[in-house]
C-alpha cells in the first residue's frame, strides 16, 4: 500500500509539474516577445533622431510609448510630430 500511494504521489507531481512548466514556457514566449518589441522601438526612436527630419524629444513619455508600442509606437510619434500635435 505504501509503495502504491509514493507512486500515485509522483505521477500527480510529475503532471501538475509539466502543467507549470508548460505555463512557464508560454509566460517566457510572452515576455521575450515583448523585450523584443521594446528594445526595437528604442533602437528605431534613436535612428529616427539620428536622420535630419525634425527631432522627437526623448522624454518619458516618448521612451514609454516606443517601449511598449515598438515599431507602431514610433510610428505613432512621427505621425504625431508630423501632424504638430506635440
């Protein structure tokens, strides 16, 4: 009986084992995505202020809004300088 119970404690450990594995997986697919969304509206906001067009000041809100909006964030604030909305 005793080896029987050890048994069923380890296949129920090893399930729920691979069921936070598999969430944790999923969980890091997430937050490399969004690294990557990022660091590529960081680079691109910094390009952009390289080129002679007209500058988008680094502010918070500017490092915010490319951070968390990548490539369509950056595009957002040149659309946004463009138009003379700030």
């Amino acid at each position: 009986m005793e080896i029987l119970t050890m048994v069923i404690i380890g296949i129920i450990l090893l399930v729920v084992g691979i069921f936070f594995a598999s969430i944790l997986l999923k969980l890091g697919k997430i937050v490399l995505s969004i690294l990557l969304h990022m660091a590529l509206g960081w680079i691109l906001l910094f390009i952009w202020n390289i080129l002679p067009f007209f500058k988008i000041p680094i502010t918070i809100l500017t490092m915010l809004v490319a951070g968390f909006g990548g490539i369509i964030g950056v595009a957002v604030l040149i659309l946004a300088k463009a138009l003379g909305l700030y």
